[in-house]
C-alpha cells in the first residue's frame, strides 16, 4: 500500500450504495485524523451530496464515485487506490479507473458476489495473470476481524459463528451456494431445483389462516405440455416473511382456446367459493404467440375479454402483465425461485393443496432448465409477484471478495 497522502476512490454501483458505504466508512473513521473541512456524515448525503471526499490531516484524500459515470468523467486523474463495491457493468469503466493509477504504481481492489452481473470478462482477466483472486469460503475463521479472537456480529447481537453460517447455507439455494457463499465463480444445478420441497412436509389440506390476500398468476401457452396453467394462492403477510397456501390449479391437458381457458379458470375460482371481485391480485405472462405463427396467440387482453364476457362485467382486479426491467428481467425466475426456497424452509410458511398435482410434480422435477416443468413454476411465480418485488424485499447475498 502506498504510504501517504494518498488520493483513493471508491466506486460503487450506484448513489443509495455509495452511501451504505460511506456509512460504513464513517464507523470506523477516527475523527482526530480528519482534516476539519471533511463534512460531518449524514444518511442522506453522505459526505456531501456534490463530489463526497473525506480528508484526512496527513493530506490523503478518499472521494467517492458511482460506476454509473462514463469512462470519460473518470478520466484525468492520477489516483493511488481504487476500490470497486461491486464490479462495474463495463469494462471500460475498469479500464479507464485502471489507467488512473498507472503513474503511482497503485492498488486496485475489487469486493463482489459474482451472480448479479456477467463477470466473465473478470474471470477472463484473473485466469490470464491480469488480476489475482481470492476466494475465501464462509467459515467462521474468516468472519473473525485481523487482530480479535471473536467473530463479527449482526446488529442485533448475534455473532456469525458456525450456526450463523449454517442458517445463511440453509436459506440459500443449493445451486447459488458454491458462489453467494463460498466465493466460487460458477453456479452448479445438480438434479431437482427445489431440494428443500418435501410432499410429507409441504403438501397439505390445512386451510389458510389470518386475514389472507387472495392471488392469482396465469402462464400463457398453447396447451402443449400443459403449458397453460392458473395458480390460486392465499397469502398472509406475516412479520418475519409471507405465509403461502397454494389452494388450487388449472392446468390445461392439450391444446387450448382463450374461451376454453377462460371456462376453467372460473370454475377453478368457483370451487373454491372465490368471487372475481375477491381476489386482491391477478398477474399474467406477457403475450404468448407460439412458435411459427399467431394462430394460437394467447394474451392477458384476449383473456381479459373471454372472462368479461362470462362474468358480465369489466373485470376488478385487472390481469396485469409481469413487468419487466430491473430486477425483473433475465433474473427475474432466479429471484422468484430464491423467493419460494427461502419459503419452504422457513417450517410452516408453504403450504400446497394436495389437488395441485401438476406443482407437486413441477416443485420435485424442475431442474432449472426451460421445459415442460418450468410452465407450473412460472403460473406460481406471477401469482405471487406483488410478494417476490416488494420494495422492502431485500435479495442481498452475503459479500465475496476479491481483490486485484
């Protein structure tokens, strides 16, 4: 490390990470080695909602940027440090903040979890001698601080020990494990994606309890494989985490007219004494328009008009499309299974009627790929949207580092 005054950056993904970070800092900063123009912390702008810097009385200097600047604004500075939170969405950002300090022989240092943005580019550069990488694996030797004898511990007191880490592995999907929790660059899927589902421990008759939100998701196909499929669900939004019961399905068993589909999902909601007006929420997959033509086209509109046209009126709730964009995207069925784990291993959070026969099968079956099983997982995944993209729902994995 360079010895001071010292110039070092650190880039984060964005403003509201910038000031998680900045916050840390400020924790472990010893204001008698501030210089007095550093500018007190505050949560909502940070070190300064303009260019944050902390500056220190031997003359270093820490500024913070985000990875959402150009190459060109990061360009022209001769830096000593640099640490990325996170690894930028372009190369080129890396390159330009690598070019930064050239001139001083200095460090670059990089701390990620390699799952929610591509690195293969980063691979690439440490498999070639570029960068070294370290990976180190959740153990309780690596949460103890250099210099204590004690593990780190959360807020509320409780120390990451070997439990700790323990329920982190046990709430983390199977595949995810080798990287969200020991470092590694790849995920492995190794047979059935949902290990935790267990028929004795999931599959139930027990009715709902509470005061529940009645929930409907529809995955639009055209029959084949029973690939058009509807999923009933209630839901109570307990403290720690939603309660689930799966109450019912339509699965369709060839192929199918928007007409037909329309039938059964009445009469699904119809057995189970559920009144359209009752339900609470209703999501459907985007337009589906088949492989080679628009013959079978299937829609939430089409739909929405086949419905009207039963129940005599314009439908409340509206079948509203899954979104799609941030978080939402590509990562959207990763987020939904993550959802649906952490679910079925919270003892008494997922409930499945024993009449959804083709979930039952899909949940012990689907291995990740993009196949007949996938259709039962999505129905169930739009269903449950509202839950899965709450705004307070947090998806942080634990923190991998690497350091180059």
């Amino acid at each position: 490390m360079p010895e001071p005054p010292i110039e070092a950056w650190v880039l984060c993904a964005s403003w509201p990470q910038s000031l998680a970070i900045q916050g840390k800092l400020n924790d472990l900063l010893d204001p008698q080695e501030l210089d007095g123009r550093t500018r007190t912390f505050d949560p909502k702008n940070g070190f300064g909602a303009n260019g944050p810097v902390v500056m220190f009385r031997n003359g270093s200097v820490i500024r913070f940027r985000t990875t959402q600047q150009s190459g060109l604004d990061l360009a022209g500075a001769t830096i000593d440090v640099a640490l990325f939170d996170e690894p930028p969405w372009s190369q080129r950002v890396f390159s330009e903040v690598d070019k930064r300090r050239l001139r001083t022989n200095g460090v670059l240092l990089m701390t990620l979890t390699p799952i929610n943005r591509p690195t293969d580019w980063l691979r690439d550069l440490a498999e070639a001698g570029g960068i070294s990488d370290h990976h180190f694996r959740l153990c309780p030797e690596n949460l103890i601080p250099v210099g204590d004898t004690q593990p780190l511990c959360l807020r509320d007191g409780t120390p990451m020990d070997q439990a700790w880490i323990d329920m982190v592995v046990g709430s983390t999907l199977p595949h995810e494990i080798p990287v969200v929790c020991h470092g590694e660059w790849e995920l492995r899927t190794m047979g059935r994606y949902f290990e935790a589902f267990s028929d004795v421990e999931h599959v139930t008759d027990t009715p709902p309890r509470g005061t529940c939100k009645l929930v409907l998701g529809i995955d639009h196909g055209g029959g084949a494989d029973h690939s058009q499929v509807a999923y009933l669900a209630a839901v109570t939004t307990a403290a720690d985490w939603e309660r689930i019961w799966v109450l019912d399905e339509y699965v369709s068993e060839g192929m199918t007219t928007t007409g037909q589909d329309a039938d059964s999902i009445t009469k699904m909601l119809a057995r189970n004494g559920v009144r359209w007006h009752e339900l609470d929420y209703v999501h459907g997959d985007r337009t589906w328009t088949g492989r080679k033509s628009a013959h079978g086209r299937k829609s939430n509109a089409l739909l929405t008009r086949a419905l009207e046209a039963r129940l005599g009126g314009e439908l409340q709730p509206a079948i509203r499309t899954v979104k799609r964009g941030h978080g939402r995207g590509r990562g959207s069925v990763e987020t939904g299974g993550r959802y649906l784990h952490q679910t079925m291993v919270r003892p008494g959070h997922f409930h499945v009627s024993p009449r959804c026969t083709r979930l039952i099968e899909s949940l012990n079956r689907w291995d990740f790929a993009d196949n007949e099983w996938k259709h039962a997982i999505d129905g169930l995944r739009y269903a449950l949207d509202p839950f899965i993209f709450a705004p307070n729902r947090s998806s942080a994995a634990p923190p991998v580092y690497l350091y180059g």
